[in-house]
C-alpha cells in the first residue's frame, strides 16, 4: 500500500509530512493500535512545531488510564526517535 493510498485513513495534514515523518507517524499509530485499539483508531497526524510530528486522537478522561496511555506513547516516540531522528508527540484530540 503506497503512502498516497492511506494518507486519507491518518488526516488532512499527512500528506504535508516527509516521507520520513510519514512513514514514522504510520509506525507509531500502527505501535500505538495494538495497545489501545479504539483510540488508534481515530488517531491522525500531520506537521507540528519545530520538526515535531504530532499524532491527535481521543485520549481518557480517567487519569489513571491517561497517565498509561503517555507513558506508553512516549516509549514508543522515544523508540522511534533513536531509530529514525523523527521526533514524534501524541496530543489530545477529537472524540
């Protein structure tokens, strides 16, 4: 499957990405999925501040599960990050 073909699936703002950063973003929701399904599910991506690539999708309100849920994501961005240079933040987004 080509980039072009699933940059609808992950946003309006994808396509503004790099290769790189595309590919990176699609592993991370790809990474994130298998741990919280639901929320990958309506997760996008697309071009954030200082080369950073930001990821938007519905985060809990619980703050238990919230705390879970960025810890996870920072150890996936962090893995990413030492394997690509592509620095990648998960932010609060639409229901």
């Amino acid at each position: 499957m080509s980039l072009e073909a699933v940059s609808h699936h992950y946003g309006t703002y994808f396509s503004e990405l790099s290769y790189p950063e595309r590919r990176a973003a699609m592993r991370y929701i790809d990474v994130l999925s298998r741990r919280y399904p639901d929320l990958a599910a309506k997760a996008t991506a697309g071009p954030g501040n200082e080369g950073t690539v930001y990821v938007y999708a519905p985060v809990p309100v619980e703050d238990d599960q919230n705390i879970a849920l960025y810890e996870a994501s920072a150890d996936i961005a962090i893995d990413i990050l030492l394997d690509t240079g592509v620095s990648i933040a998960l932010m609060p987004g639409p229901e």
